[in-house]
C-alpha cells in the first residue's frame, strides 16, 4: 500500500527489545509464545494514535505491569521510534525520557541517514543529548517539546474549534487533520484492541463527536438561574406595590424634613466652618484609638484564645496524666496479682479443660461397665456425694462473698489513700514549685541569649568579613583574567593572521608563475600556428624551391613571363578550384586550358601573398611583445601586491609584540591582586577567629550560668522528689498494711473454705469406704474399681480446679490480658503526655509574656492618643464659652448673613439663631426618627430590595444611611420605576424563553443529525454482518430519553409559543383581569416553578448524549438475544469478539473521518489475540478492516497456516536472554 502514515516502528533498549525495526506498511501478523512481547510492540503502535500512555488506554494492569514510562523507557538510551510519511516527505517522531519524556520530530526527508544511523553509533544507542547533536550535526529540521500538548498539536492541523493551529515547529510535521474527535478515536481503538465490552454510553459519545454542532447541549444552571430570579423578583415587584402608600406618605414627611434640613444647614454653616479643624482632628484621633483599640482586642483575643487552647490542653493531658496513672496503678496491682495465683498455669489448664472432660468422660464409660451391677448401690451413694458436694459448695460461696465484701471496703480505703497522695505531694512541693518556676524563667532567658550567641556563633561561622574587598579583588582577578584570554585570543588571531599573509604571499608566487607560463602557453599555441602560416608563405614564395615555382625561375621558357605570372596569379597562388582541359587554341599554354570554377579574387596573387607573409610576421612580433607585456604587468602586479602583503606582515608582528606586552603586563597585575586576596583572606579569617572566640567566651559564660541555674533547678526537683518518695512511702506503708489485713482475711476464709473442704473429704471417703465393701460383697474386681475411680477423682479433681478458677480466668481473658500486656506502653504514653504537658506549660507562659509586653505598647499609645483627645475636646469647650462673647457672636452672624444682608447683626439676632438651631435640631431628630421607622417598616416586607437598586445597608446605625434608603424610594415611586422594571423583567423573561426555545431547537436538530448518524453505523455494520454466516443481524435502536427536566423544558416552550400573545404582556394583572388570561398566567407560573424545583438537584447541562438511549440485540443462528445497552460475552469467546469488532470497526471508521480527512493516510487497526477468532471468520473479518480503509495488526501464540496465508507482512518473535526480538518471517509486496 502506497498511502502516507505510519510506516515503521522502532524499539530501540525499550521494554525488552534491544532493537528491533517493524515495518507497518501492510497488514502485519506477530507470532510468538507469550512473553516476547507483541502485545508491548502493539501498545507501543497504539500509543502513536492515541496519543495518551494512561493505564485505561493502554490496557496496561498496574498490579502487574509497570506504567508506560517506566516500561518502555527503562534507561537513558531507550527510544520508541516512529516513522511516518505525508506528501513525499519522511518524518521520524522519537520518544525519549530524561526526566520528562521528550517528543522529537525529526525530517529526513533528504535521505542523508536513516532513522537507525541517527539513533545508533557503533552498535550502541544514543541517549538524548547525543541524539541532539547528532540532529544538529546532520542539519536536519527538527523540533522537540515535553509538553504533551505542544507534541499533540504537531501532529494535528487543526484544534476542536476547527481552526488552524499555529505550528512552532520550522517543518510542518502535522499526519492528522483535527483533534476533534481525538479521544472517541483514540478509546474506539482501544476498544478493539483489548476486545473491550461494546458501551452504549461510550458509543454515543463518539457518535456525539461527529456532530458539527458538538455544543449542542443546553444550559440548565443558566435556565435555573433565569427563572429562578424572575419568580423572586415577580413576588418583589407584588410585596413593593403594596407599600407604595406608606412610601408616599413618608415623601411628605421627607419633604418637610428636607426644608428644616436646609433651615438648619443655614444657621449652622458658621459654626462647621469654626470646628473643622478641630473636628477634623478629633475624628483623626478617633480613627488611630479604633485602629488601636481593635488591634489591643484583636491581640487580646488571639491571647485569650491561644490560652484557652493551651489551657485546655494541659486540662486535658492532666485529665489524661491522671486517668492513665489510676489505669497504670491497678494494672500494676492486677499484674502483681495474677502473677500472684500463677495466671500462666492457670491457663494452661483452662486450656486443658475440653481434654480432661473427654478423659473424664472416657473413664466414667469404663467405671459405669465395670459397676453395671451394683448401679443401685452406686447411685445411692453418688446421691449421697452429690448431696455432700451441693452443701460444700454452698458454704463455699457464702464463705467467699463474706470475703469479697470485706476487701472491697478495704479496696477502696486503698484507693482513698492513693487519691490523697497527689493533693499531699502538691500541697508539700508547692512552695519549691514555685521557687523551680522562677528558675525555668530565668533558665529559658538564659536559654534563649544561648541560642540568641550560638545564632550569632553560626552567622559569625558563616558571615564573609572583608567580603567587599574580596568580591573586589576577586573581580579585578576574574576582569585580567578575561583580558588575558581575550589579548590571548587576538594573539591567535595575529598569529592566523600572519600565516595567512604568509600563505597569500606563497599564492601570489606561485599564481604569479602560473599566469607567466599560461601566458607563455597560449602565445606559444597562436605562435606556431603563425610560424606554420609563415611557412608555407615563405615555401609558396621561395624561388629555389623544387616546385613549379622555382622550376619556372630556373629554366628560361618562351613567354616565361607571361606564364610565370599567369601560373603564380592563377594557379600557384590561388586557392580556387580548378581543371585543366586539352585544346588545340594556340593561345592555349602548352595547349591545355585552365578551367577555373569560380571567379578569380581580385586580391590573390603574389603581392598578396607577400603581403600576407609580412602581416603572419608582424603578428608574431606583436605576440611576443603582448606576452611580455602581460607578464611584466603580472609582475608589477604580483609585486605591489606582496608589498602591501609584507607591510601587513610587519604591522601584524608589530601588533603580535603589543599584545604580548599587554597580556605580560595583565598577568603581572593579576599576580599582584592574588597576592592582595590571600593577605586579605588570612586577614578575614583572623577577624572572623576574634569574633568567634569572643563569641564561644561569651556562650562558655552564659553555659555556666545555665548550669547554674539548672542544678538549682535539679536541688529543687530532688527536694519535690524527696516530698514524693516520703509521701509515696507513706502511703505505700499504708497500702501495704491494707494489702495485709486483706491477705490476711483471704487466709482466714481460705482456712474457713480449706476446712469445708476437708469435712467434705472425709465425709465422702467415709461413703467411698462403705461403697468399697458393697462392691467387695458384689465379687467385683476392686483393684481395678479402685484405680478407676482414683482417675476419675484426679480429673474431677482437675475440672473443680478449672471451674473454681474460671471466672478469674475469664476476667483476666476479657479485661486485664491486653491491658496488662499494654502496661509498658501506658507508661511511655504517660510520659509523653507529661513532656507535652510541660511545653504546653512553656508555650503559655512565653504566650504570657509576649501579650504582656504587647500591651503595654498599645496602652501607652493609647494613653498619649487619649491625652491628646482630651487636649482638643478642652479646647471646643473653652470656644464655646467663647461663643458668648459679642465679638465671636458679630463675626458668626457675619459668617452667616453673607449671601443675605451685608449690615452688622445684632446680638438679640445671634440670640434667635441660636434658639432656631435648638429648637429645628428637635425637630429634625423627630423628622428622623419618623422617617427611619418609616424606612425599616416598609423594608422588612421586601426580602431582595437589591432588584429596585435602591442602596440598603446591612444595619441602619446613623441619620445619613436610612435617609438615603428613604430618598431611593421616593424617586422609585415618584418618577414610576416600578413600570420600567416590570417591563425589564418581562422583556428578561421573554429574553429567556427564547433563549431556552434557541437552545431546545439546536439540541433537538442535533438529535436529529445524531440519529442519522446512528442509521449510518446500522447500514455499516448490516453491510458487515452480510459476510458472516455465524451472525444474523446486529441491530441498533436509536430512542429519545424520558428526562423529567427535558420534557418539563419542552412544555414550558409550547406553553409560552401555544399562549404568547395572550398573557406575556399581563403577568403582573391584577384581580380586574378577565379569568381565561388569570388561568393561563397560573398554569405559565405552575410550569415555571415546578421546572425551577426540577433544576434544585440536577448538573449544570443536559449534553446531547443525554437526549436519546442506544440499544443493542444480536441475533446469533437464531437465538434473538434481547436488547441490551451493553454488549460483553455473547455465545463462544470467538463469535463475542467477533460482534465487538464488527461494532467497534463501524465506529471507527466513522471517527476515523474527523481525525483524517485524506483517505490516501494509512491508519492501523489493531486487534491482539485473534486465534479465538474461527478462521473461517476471521478472512471476512481482515476484509472488511481493510475495506473500511484500514491496516490490521495482529497478534497470536500459535502458528495458523490459514490465518497466516492471509498476511504479506508476518514477524515471529524470539527470546534471546534479556531481550525479545521480531525477526521477519515474511514479506510479500500485494
């Protein structure tokens, strides 16, 4: 097949292949055992389609395989290489990883190496960067990314959008035509690939794709949020016409306020003007005391919470301390008492027990045999024993809860005694507690100054002294040095310089000698033609030759003459041509006549000849003179030339010695810096050796007085210590003599059980006896009787043993086993807790001191701020006493009656306007007062006033707030806003019907194109079916989906275009409006909220995929399967994969349209496993693969001359070692 695309695969050191080259030009078979790896070589040609390494695409099982990088790309040589063609030109696409995996293209299209001579040098592969300067070195155009989109848009002309994607790569390396439908294609292929199940909602995702209209889906959050509003804002509008009346009684009162407002504004200018300043200053204040206060609060309430927090950690590690020492303290107790009883053997012979029943069991079998005859007497005697046993049991248990009750008092007077310990050891310490508190202050300041030195230590350590001077020095060093080799490199320059002259002056030698000897060559070749022009001329005129010429000179002829010069003009020095004819004329020479055959010219003749013969001269003489004339030119040139070339040589050895003074005189100073950088370096370092010494000085210092305070600290610890010991003694000598009394009553009862015990034993060897002799009397075997009944006593024994001890047994199993074996860690845990409580502890204390000290600042700032306010408001008082006096009292009248009158007020005047201002100050406050009741009545019945725009704070907490809430409303009412808003809305809720209708529309022509695409997969996939006799029919049902929210969307657009013109310009009517438009206005309403309820607890779009159901049904020889939206095993292994294919491929080749537009690209197919496929299948399966345009990739384990006689392209793979190889088996050019 000669169409572009892939044409090879190369795996060069990548999962398991050390190389191997695939050519993927035809349809291609891969045999071998498993482990070789023709499922890896077949991902590895998936992944190029794909272009996604993920698991779920490249069925790759990450608990059995490694992920796609680590697997292909194991080492730094290891490539995936891929080669494609387009337009006559070849393209290599070579992966890599270096951290990241590296997308190389690559164009060798110009045939000077090939893909293996590129990545391959003496057997052994490049890594990246070789594999770079290789490219480079070879010229070749190139581009290389590790953006896995940049690699993806490489390949892809165009984006989803359909546009252009502008190409960074300097050759065009694009294969594919869209990315479109880039991930439908890609899953299909992977689909068939794996033999994935057949998905319905996978298969109406690609069909999806190829819709042109691909956002056809329609916007359900947009459409909530629409009605939503417009249902709000329809119940606004309604609450807010029902208080315009109290808006237009508050207009009045508005009104009225408005005219004392400027009353008052008018006799109070005077006075503003007056307290600006001072005012501007108090509020000033205020502002830095509310920045103050608030940050004072701020800090304090970031204390109080990081101090309860800590507060309540060390509550709760105490709570913990105490609860898991209690839990320590009665294990210790329990461990101590069940090691006590021996809880070990206990246990053993609790596990014992089923084993002793069984012996016990076993025995009694053999006794009851033994003593079958006297069973009367035995039982008599076993209800007597029982009796005894019942009675001593009794005692028993009466026996022990008297003990029990009295060591439980005695228990809890030990635990009394262990709760008063702590409070006696904290009472006692709580005086050292104190003095040790002080010391760990002071022990953490010394602490912190350690750690404060030891910074400083490690800055010293590290801090660069002299470093100024040193970067200096350093940089003059660094500055010669880089004069140094750029004089050292004019020095090579010089020096190319001068053998370049050198060598120009050689050329002009030796082009000198050329030239002289092609010139003497060429004169050499036009002079011997010349010489042999000469001569003949000088033979033709020679008069002694031996020739007619010189015949007719020596030998004296009648008319000689006349024949000489008529033989030497007409024959001898003619070059015509002629004949000679015999005639009897006597004017005839010697009677023959010359016949000539064309006129004779008239410049031929002898004189001709001679002249002739002195121009050939003439013109070897000049051809002398001009070649030596060229040549003298020559070397005139030569000379000029290698004078200008020799003063160029001396200025450049001159130069050569400038430079060579210069580079001298550069590394001298450069010498003399280095010297100054080690005197300055030794000079750093002992500077730096005082500073530390200083430094450790100091640190030893504040280390002693550390260890000071510590052991101060230590005596205190071993006092507190000392209190405990005492008072631990104390108690342990108390809880020792409780631990007595309570042993002591355990023997009591014990002996009290023990005698019990004993009455019983006696009483039953009594019956034992009396029960021997009546078996004597019987003549039964006693001896053996007698060892019978020892066992069975011995195992009873045992048993009672287990059975006493159960219940502590049990308890021990149940509560105290894990508990106690736990102990150790308690303890470590509690320890914990104590060290975590003791920085806790610290934490708060530092916490303590840090607000202490912030708090003092922010107080003194706000004392002096305080201070300052206190200074301003004395000073408005003293101005208003001031106010009293007649000349403030002018000048405020003034002030005020300059837009009025120009005359001096009087003081009654000044007296009156202070009197109005009091009394329109009550009664603007009243105004106020009524306006803000006014205000809040009419906004607590709206719920979103925000709709009107009218301004509406959060809490109305001064005049100026609510008054302008007041005056929105006002206008609102006034100028009829209520209208143009009801307009808006409506024009909104049209606005967004028809958006709705819009989208509705789009959505269903998109279904419609859907479903037409879905016929055409049903005539593919018919037409396949036709070719298998295995199969009868593979259909596909194409249904709308009952989406509730759809169908709801739908009635609401039928609605509104069935009753437009009916309602839309009515939905705020009122009860005056005929019913029928009421009704519709309800069931509009009814639709709209029962779709806004719908959209509550839906997703933000309904995609087109959504709008309809894919079904499958397969009928197989007869058997109608029944419809199904997902297709996995149907009939044998062979025949499902069969049907998955055959669906699979359709869809395939109906996205492979979108991703490649020229059917001249080859594209691969890739299916593993086919053995399970039947051969007689399995050709019309190939068949049709390749009629839908594709190339098929196989794989099997085993050899099917069949199946492999449908291949011209087949490799069988190998294991050799660590490495597989695909070795080609076959190759056949269709």
């Amino acid at each position: 097949m000669n169409k572009d695309g892939l044409k090879k695969v190369y795996l060069i050191k990548s999962a398991g292949y050390q190389y191997n080259e695939i050519d993927l030009h035809d349809n291609t078979l891969l045999l071998g055992d498993s482990g070789v790896g023709k499922t890896t070589l077949m991902r590895a040609v998936l992944f190029f389609y794909t272009m996604d390494y993920s698991d779920t695409i490249l069925h790759i099982n990450p608990a059995t395989k490694k992920p796609f990088h680590d697997w292909y790309f194991k080492e730094h040589n290891s490539h995936i290489v891929y080669e494609y063609t387009r337009d006559a030109n070849t393209f290599l696409l070579i992966l890599s990883k270096s951290g990241k995996v590296h997308y190389t293209f690559v164009d060798i299209s110009s045939n000077i190496i090939t893909a293996k001579e590129l990545l391959i040098e003496k057997d052994m592969p490049l890594s990246l960067e070789k594999l770079q300067e290789n490219i480079q070195k070879h010229n070749l155009p190139n581009f290389t990314t590790t953006i896995k989109e940049k690699y993806i848009n490489t390949l892809h002309k165009r984006d989803i959008d359909n546009k252009i994607i502008k190409q960074e790569a300097p050759v065009d390396f694009t294969l594919f035509e869209s990315i479109a439908s880039r991930k439908e294609f890609a899953k299909t292929l992977s689909n068939i690939f794996a033999n994935s199940k057949v998905n319905s909602q996978s298969i109406k995702k690609s069909i999806v794709s190829l819709i042109e209209d691909t956002d056809a889906k329609i916007n359900l959050t947009k459409i909530k949020h629409n009605l939503s509003e417009f249902i709000s804002d329809k119940k606004e509008i309604e609450k807010f016409e029902k208080i315009i009346p109290n808006i237009e009684e508050l207009a009045q009162t508005y009104k009225d306020y408005n005219a004392k407002k400027q009353a008052f504004k008018a006799l109070v200018a005077h006075l503003e003007a007056l307290r600006d300043n001072a005012s501007y200053e108090i509020e000033k204040n205020k502002i830095q005391l509310t920045t103050l206060t608030n940050e004072l609060s701020k800090e304090k309430t970031n204390f109080q919470l990081q101090k309860e927090q800590d507060e309540e950690k060390i509550e709760g590690y105490t709570k913990e301390i105490v609860r898991q020492n209690d839990m320590i303290v009665k294990l210790t107790e329990k461990k101590e008492y069940y090691e006590k009883i021996d809880i070990t053997t206990l246990l053993c012979e609790y596990e014992k027990e089923q084993e002793y029943k069984n012996q016990y069991l076993h025995t009694q079998q053999r006794y009851d045999a033994l003593t079958s005859d006297i069973n009367e007497i035995t039982m008599k005697y076993k209800v007597l024993l029982e009796d005894l046993e019942q009675k001593s049991k009794e005692q028993i248990f009466h026996t022990r809860q008297e003990l029990q009750n009295h060591s439980e008092k005695l228990y809890t007077q030990k635990n009394d005694a262990l709760l008063q310990k702590d409070t006696k050891i904290q009472e006692a310490s709580k005086e050292y507690l104190r003095d040790k508190e002080e010391l760990q202050k002071e022990l953490q300041t010394i602490t912190e100054a350690i750690k404060t030195t030891q910074l400083s230590l490690a800055e010293v350590k590290y801090f660069p002294f002299e470093q100024d001077k040193i970067i200096q020095y350093e940089q003059d060093i660094q500055r010669y040095n880089e004069e140094i080799i750029k004089v050292q490199h004019l020095l090579n320059n010089n020096s190319i310089e001068i053998k370049k002259v050198d060598m120009e002056l050689s050329n002009i030698q030796t082009q000198l000698k050329e030239n002289s000897a092609k010139i003497d060559q060429k004169t050499n070749a036009q002079k011997e033609e010349l010489l042999k022009q000469k001569a003949e001329l000088e033979q033709r005129l020679d008069t002694n030759s031996n020739n007619l010429y010189g015949f007719l000179h020596k030998n004296h002829i009648k008319e000689k003459d006349k024949i000489i010069q008529y033989v030497k003009n007409d024959i001898l020095f003619s070059e015509r041509k002629f004949h000679i004819k015999q005639h009897q004329n006597t004017d005839a020479i010697f009677g023959l006549e010359i016949i000539y055959e064309e006129e004779l010219p008239p410049q031929e003749g002898e004189f001709h000849l001679q002249n002739k013969l002195t121009l050939v001269k003439e013109k070897i003489k000049n051809l002398n003179k001009q070649a030596n004339t060229q040549k003298r030119k020559l070397e005139e040139s030569a000379t000029k030339e290698a004078k200008e070339k020799n003063r160029q040589r001396s200025a450049l050895y001159a130069q050569k010695q400038e430079l060579q003074e210069k580079e001298r005189s550069y590394a001298n100073q450069r010498d003399k810096l280095k010297n100054d950088l080690e005197f300055t370096k030794k000079k750093a370092k002992e500077q730096k050796n005082t500073k530390i010494q200083q430094l450790q000085e100091q640190l030893s210092n504040q280390e002693i007085e550390k260890e000071k305070i510590t052991n101060q600290i230590n005596l205190l610890e071993k006092k507190i210590v000392q209190i405990t010991q005492k008072i631990n003694q104390e108690t342990q000598q108390l809880l020792k003599q409780n631990d007595e009394k309570i042993e002591k009553l355990k023997q009591e009862y014990e002996e009290k059980i023990k005698q019990i015990q004993q009455d019983t034993a006696q009483n039953k060897k009594l019956f034992e006896d009396e029960l021997q002799q009546a078996i004597k009397e019987h003549s039964i075997d006693a001896l053996q009787i007698d060892a019978l009944q020892k066992e069975l006593k011995t195992l009873k024994k045992k048993l009672d043993f287990i059975e006493k001890n159960r219940q502590t047994i049990l308890v021990y199993l149940s509560e105290y086993k894990e508990e106690i074996e736990s102990l150790p860690q308690k303890q470590i845990s509690m320890q914990e807790n104590i060290e975590a409580k003791d920085e806790v502890t610290k934490h708060l204390q530092w916490l303590k001191e840090k607000f202490d000290t912030i708090n003092k600042t922010l107080n003194d700032q706000i004392q002096t701020l305080q201070t300052k306010q206190q200074q301003i408001t004395q000073f408005l008082k003293e101005y208003e006493l001031l106010m009293e006096k007649e000349d403030i009292a002018k000048a405020i009248q003034q002030n005020i009656s300059l837009t009025q009158q120009e005359n001096t007020p009087k003081m009654e005047d000044i007296t009156t306007i202070i009197k109005d201002i009091e009394t329109l100050y009550a009664k603007i406050q009243q105004n106020e007062q009524t306006i803000r009741a006014s205000v809040l009545e009419s906004l607590k019945m709206l719920q979103n006033p925000n709709i009107f725009k009218i301004e509406i704070e959060d809490n109305y907490i001064n005049a100026s707030s609510y008054l302008k809430t007041a005056k929105d409303l006002i206008e609102y009412v006034e100028q009829n806003k209520i209208e143009t808003l009801k307009e808006t809305l409506l024009d909104m809720f049209k606005s967004s019907i028809n958006s709705i209708k819009k989208e509705l529309d789009i959505f269903e022509n998109a279904l419609f194109d859907v479903e037409g695409k879905v016929v055409h997969l049903k005539n593919t996939i018919n037409k396949a079916v036709e070719h298998f006799e295995v199969i009868d029919a593979i259909k596909i049902r194409f249904e709308n989906s009952n989406s509730e929210i759809l169908n709801a969307i739908k009635s609401l657009v039928e609605f509104y275009i069935t009753h437009n013109d009916q309602f839309l310009t009515g939905l705020f009517s009122s009860g005056e409006e005929n019913e029928k438009r009421q009704q519709l206005e309800e069931q509009l309403y009814d639709k709209i909220t029962l779709l806004v309820d719908l959209l509550k607890v839906s997703k933000e779009f309904i995609e087109l995929e959504d709008g309809f159901v894919l079904s499958f049904k397969v009928i197989e020889k007869g058997n109608d399967l029944a419809w199904k939206q997902t297709l996995n095993d149907i009939g044998s292994n062979g025949t499902s994969t069969l049907i998955k294919s055959i669906i699979n491929i359709s869809i395939l080749q109906m996205v492979h349209k979108n991703i490649i537009k020229n059917n001249n690209l080859l594209t691969h197919c890739i299916l593993d496993e086919i053995g399970i496929i039947s051969t007689d299948y399995f050709k019309e399966l190939k068949d049709f693969v390749n009629r839908s345009g594709f190339v098929f990739l196989n794989g099997m384990p085993t050899e099917d001359d069949m199946i492999i006689s449908m291949y011209p392209t087949i490799y069988i793979g190998q294991n050799y070692g660590k490495y597989s190889k695909m070795i080609l088996a076959s190759k056949v050019e269709l």
